[in-house]
C-alpha cells in the first residue's frame, strides 16, 4: 500500500508538474503575469512567493494549475473583469499568443513522453528475438488469438500485410492500433486473412495474446537442491520425453507433470547428440528446471537514432490512444472497461514501479500521452474547451462575452466532477465486482 502510494505521487508529480510547466513557461514567454502555480487542487498546503508567482502544494493531490492574470478559468475568479485590461494579463495578449499558452501543457505532455522512450532506447538499446515464420505456433484457447480465428499449427506470417520478422513485432503497437486489424496465416498449405474482432485492443488489458514464444524444451538453469541437480541433469540437455508423452515445447513439461500423481517419472534426453533414458523423483511434482532463454538480437542506438525512434514511438502511441477514444465514442468499446480513474492510476502505479525502472518510466510516459489526449478534448474547463473558446472568437473576430465564458467553465467544471465520480466508481467496480 505504501509502495503504491510512493510511486502514485511521483506519477502524479511528474505529469502535472510539466503539464503545468508548459503552461507556465509559454505565459511567461508571452509578458502574462502568472499568479499562482499549484500541484494540487483546494486550499494551499506549503509554498512560497517568489516574485509574482505564489509557488504551492495544495491539500487535494490530483491534478493542478496555473492561474494566469486576466484568465477566466476553472477557478471562476472574475474580480478582474471590471477593471481595464493590462498589459500583463492574459485577455490584453493576440489570441495566436493565448493558443500557444492553452496548449502549451499538452505539447509538453506529449515532449516528456518523446523525451522518456528516447531515454529508454538509448540507454538500453533494442532487444529482438528472431521470428521465425516457417514454424507453427501454439495457441492457447479462449485467448485474444484464439478468438481471432488463428489455432494451434498455423504458421503466423504477417500482420496488417507487415511481415513478422521479431516476436516483438506480434504485439507492435503500431500494428495492433490499426482500425482494421488483420493476421495472415497458412493453415494447410492454404494462406487465410483473419480480422480481429472490434473489442481486441480492449481486451488486450484483460486476457492473455495466447501466442508466446516457443521455448525449446531445452534445460536453462537448474535450481539447487532439486529434483533435477540430484538426478544429474545439465543445462543444454532436451527433453524428448517423459515417460511415453513426447515433449515440443517447454511448456509441455508443466503441463504433463501436472496430471501425474506418481512422483516417479522416466525422462528420455538428448546431450551432445546421444540419447539416454534418465529415472527422475520429483519433488512438490517439478524436475527444477527453466528454460534456455531466446538468442536476442539487439540493436543499439546512437542518441540521434534514440529521438527519432522515441517520438516514432511518441506518435505511435497517440495514434493509437486517439483509435481507442475513438471506438469509444462509436460504441464498439465499452468506456467502462477502457477509462482507468485515479484508484486504477493508484494500483497500476505500484505495480509498474515493482517491475523496475525502465517499466515504470514507460508507464509514466504512456500516462503523460493520455492527459495530453484528455486535456485536448473539447471540453469546457479543459485546455480543449479553452482552445474552441479561442477558435469561435477568432472566426467571429470579437471576444465572447465574459458572462457566457463563465457559464461554460461552470458547466466544464460540473461535467468534470461528473467524469472524476464515475471514474472512481468504476474502478471501485472493476475491483470488489
């Protein structure tokens, strides 16, 4: 719990803090006065004064703000309207200068989240594991691949007309977020398209692809004191049997052994071209053993090649999120099943950050994507509602009225407060449901 919460706030942190920031700097840039800048919603907690600016933390922990002078914004505060516009606020600014500052925050969204994959490419550089499409694959049933069309045997050969040439191309994001998803297999000497079901990119979350790559039945490593260690087996041995059963794949051994109730098993094994026949007892009904890891290719980049592939990636993973938004606004996903509140932001946060860090940044950096999405849509009291507020007055050339600004932060600010309940209550939900 307190994990969770430890790496809740620095998500949280971190994506309003620069979201802010970019609001704040393009004010800035601009001559406008800011007045506060705030992580946090509701009274002020801790801060100090440097300048004009208040700097603060406030008591309520999700999301923040900037108040800029002369802006009518979610706070509602309208003392300035009666008074003449200066220099210094935001009304007296050319409304392509107001545009900048509105969108600042998502821009910087969308930076940060560039700024984060280029970091992960270079410092890590690509792994890949070689695809080989001349063989067939497993398929679990019941799984998404399952529910595609695709069965046990095929050979997978392309997605969306894209060869496969990595197991990390089988779940591309680029490919999978395509509005018409398709995989050609050949089944029986025969190539087939099969087209993936509406719901797939909502059900990637809940169920398992059910094709994974096909570990060689080929002993890994070996775990001291196990079955395996006292019957001599080695790293580099292949199972070919256990006791009549044939072994394929790694994933035979568990599977088999769990049908046994005779601790006492016969394995038939290959090592350095020689077959033997080896008696086994296992214990707690396992040998001990892993598999032999995959042969990774891997790719290295030079910090050039990192940008470019981290804001490829950037745009990739918008493209995909507004594909998404967009079959929930067409009904063929449902938005409860799709839109994570902050309980959901809470639990995902604890477990990506357990999963190290080069997970949890990535998780940051597809979060930071998705408030820049949701801070776009235009909806009053969003900087999308701003922006169309913008757009209108510049068509009909005058400003609206401040009276009608304010009712439609109001009405913004309600829909808001709509959103964030029905958030958590389906979370709550998903959770004890």
């Amino acid at each position: 719990m307190l994990e969770s919460l430890f790496y809740f706030i620095i998500v949280i942190g971190v994506l309003v803090f620069f979201h802010e920031l970019g609001h704040f700097m393009a004010a800035k840039a601009f001559g406008m006065r800011v007045d506060v800048f705030s992580l946090g919603m509701g009274p002020r907690a801790i801060g100090f004064q440097r300048g004009d600016t208040d700097y603060r933390l406030s008591w309520f922990p999700l999301g923040g703000y900037v108040k800029i002078a002369g802006m009518i914004d979610e706070s509602l505060d309208t003392e300035f309207v009666a008074s003449e516009p200066q220099h210094w606020e935001y009304r007296s600014k050319p409304r392509w200068q107001r545009m900048i500052v509105i969108s600042a925050g998502v821009i910087m969204n969308v930076i940060i989240a560039g700024i984060i994959f280029s970091f992960l490419n270079f410092s890590n550089g690509k792994q890949l594991i070689p695809f080989d499409a001349n063989r067939s694959v497993f398929v679990e049933e019941n799984s998404l691949a399952w529910e595609v069309g695709i069965r046990t045997g095929d050979r997978l050969v392309r997605i969306n007309e894209q060869e496969i040439r990595y197991w990390n191309d089988l779940l591309s994001l680029e490919e999978i977020s395509a509005v018409d998803l398709n995989f050609t297999v050949v089944r029986d000497g025969r190539s087939l398209t099969l087209h993936a079901p509406d719901n797939f990119q909502t059900n990637l979350g809940k169920k398992d692809f059910g094709i994974t790559y096909p570990y060689e039945p080929v002993i890994g490593t070996i775990a001291p004191g196990s079955a395996a260690e006292k019957s001599d087996l080695q790293p580099g041995d292949r199972i070919l049997k256990i006791n009549d059963r044939v072994i394929e794949r790694f994933e035979d051994i568990p599977d088999y052994l769990g049908t046994l109730t005779d601790p006492n098993v016969t394995l038939t094994l290959e090592r350095n071209r020689r077959e033997w026949v080896q008696p086994v007892t296992l214990q707690g009904g396992k040998i001990g053993i892993t598999p032999q890891p995959p042969v990774f290719e891997k790719v290295e980049y030079s910090s050039g090649e990192a940008i470019t592939s981290g804001f490829a990636q950037t745009i990739t993973g918008m493209g995909a999120m507004i594909n998404s938004f967009t079959r929930i606004f067409q009904g063929k996903e449902d938005a409860r099943e799709a839109i994570g509140g902050p309980i959901q932001i809470f639990r995902m946060s604890g477990q990506m950050g357990s999963m190290g860090i080069d997970t949890f940044l990535n998780f940051i950096a597809m979060l930071s994507l998705s408030l820049a999405l949701l801070n776009i849509l235009p909806i009053p009291a969003l900087d999308g509602g701003h922006l169309v507020i913008l757009m209108l007055e510049s068509v009909v050339r005058r400003d609206i009225p401040n009276k009608i600004k304010i009712g439609i932060q109001q009405t913004g600010l309600y829909l808001l407060i709509g959103l964030l309940a029905f958030t958590i209550v389906n979370d709550i939900t998903r959770i004890f449901l």
